[in-house]
C-alpha cells in the first residue's frame, strides 16, 4: 500500500469493459515526507475522493480483479481509504 494525493480526473471515450462506471483518477504517488515519489497512476476510486485528497493506494491485483468483478482488466491500482488531515 501507499499514500498519494489526486491531482486531477482521467476521462476515457472508450475503456476496457470491466472499467465501466468506475471513476478514474490521477494520483500522485507520495514518499514517507510527502513529496512526490515516481510518476501518477491512473486509480479506480469508489470512496467518492476529489483532487486534492491524500488516499491510501494498493495494487493488490487480486483485490482490485476482485473489486471490479474480473480476472481481466487492465487496471492496477485502487483507492481504499482517505486519509484525514488536521
């Protein structure tokens, strides 16, 4: 698992069947300071995360085949939580 922050949506005119209906964003992988660590991801979100939003990120295949209800799609990585700022 790792922390990013959502930088912004993807929005595709034509995606891979199992992708249908799940919201696509762009996360920036961070390091344990918070800086930016490698280059964005296109993550599946189901939590409802908007840009700006430190998430907690796995790509855990089989969790994420599980999430989207096959053993064949192209995606890798999943939101699974928010994570509270103070």
């Amino acid at each position: 698992m790792l922390t990013g922050q959502v930088i912004g949506r993807a929005t595709a005119t034509a995606k891979h069947p199992s992708l249908a209906g799940w919201r696509l964003l762009l996360v920036q992988t961070l390091d344990i300071q918070g800086n930016a660590d490698g280059f964005p991801e296109l993550v599946i979100d189901r939590l409802g995360c908007g840009k700006g939003d430190i998430v907690l990120l796995t790509s855990d295949g089989a969790a994420v085949r599980d999430m989207v209800g096959t053993d064949n799609t192209p995606i890798r990585w999943a939101t699974m939580g928010v994570i509270d700022r103070e």
